[in-house]
C-alpha cells in the first residue's frame, strides 16, 4: 500500500477510468445524435421542456411560499412562463425544435450584425471580423429558409457536437489523469 492510500487518499491517478468511460459514452451519443438528428432533436426538446417545467414549479413555490419579500411578483411571473413554455417544449415537441431553431436563427443574425459593425470599426483583423459577420448572416438566412427540415434536425445536431466535444476533452482528461497529472 502506497503511503498516499495510507493517508486515506487517493492517488492522482485514481478515477481516470470513469472520465474515459464517460469520454467514450459521451462520443457514442454524439454519433447517435449526428445519424438520427430528428430523434436527437426531440430527446433535447423534451429535456429542456422538463428543466423549464422543474424551474417554473420552484420559482411558483418561491415565490408563493417565500414569504413577503421583494422580487416575490416576479418570481411567481417567471415561473409561471417557465412553466408554460416548458410544458409547451414537453408536450409539443416539434414546437419547441422549431421555437429552439427560430432562437438560433435570431442569435446567429444577431451575431452576424453585431461583427459586421465591429468589423467595420475595427483596424487590426476586419477582414476575418466581416467574414465572419457574413457567415453567420449567411448561416441564419439558410436556417431560415431550410427552417422545416432545419426545425427538425437543428437542435439534434447541436446536441450531437456538444458530445462529441465533451468526449474528446474527456478522453484528453483521463489519459492526462491516468499519466498522473491534475486534471483540468
């Protein structure tokens, strides 16, 4: 036995197996979602329909059961639009796909927009600022006019690069776990 087992704890190593696990597993779930985007879209608009419903319920309690306090208005207010658009997003899914796309649609507009002026008003690297700008314009414009396929795929797709990065920084921290150094 290692004197740091002796000591009661454990070694730098230890757990590396599990964040390969779920680096694995994680990687697994983003190919599902990148070959069945539709059934991926929907797996992520019921789960967020669930968290908004869960956070609209406790913000109701809140703000009924919180006693006479500033902001108790407020709490019940937003909780009961929590709870609506989540039962929305839970019980209407391909509402909530197509409400979560229309979101994307504004944000990479929004984005677009925002880079072409900085682009515009920058000196050093405005070329790659205004492309970048005309990406993300392009990219919505095309959202939008693909928005009853894209509706359905979207989100799925979103969730399948959110694994498939948490699975290659996971496999990255359990091999540095593994080689002993602190994880990140």
């Amino acid at each position: 036995m290692t004197e740091t087992m002796a000591q009661g704890k454990m070694p730098t190593s230890a757990g590396w197996g599990w964040l390969l696990a779920y680096g694995i597993l994680s990687l697994a779930l983003a190919v599902m979602a990148f070959i069945w985007p539709f059934s991926a879209t929907i797996a992520a608009t019921l789960i967020v329909g669930t968290f908004f419903m869960a956070a609209g319920l406790v913000s109701i309690g809140a703000g009924i059961f919180g006693g006479v306090r500033d902001g108790r208005g407020y709490a019940i207010a937003f909780g009961l639009v929590s709870l609506i658009i989540g039962a929305i997003m839970a019980f209407e899914p391909m509402t909530g796909a197509l409400s979560l796309t229309l979101l994307v649609v504004f944000w990479l507009g929004v984005r677009g927009l925002l880079e072409l002026v900085w682009g515009i008003r920058m000196s050093a690297h405005r070329g790659w600022m205004i492309a970048l700008g005309l990406v993300n314009l392009l990219l919505a414009l095309l959202v939008l006019a693909t928005i009853s396929w894209s509706a359905m795929t979207l989100p799925g797709y979103i969730l399948g690069l959110s694994f498939l990065i948490a699975g290659i920084v996971e496999i990255a921290r359990a091999r540095a776990h593994r080689a002993h150094a602190q994880t990140f």
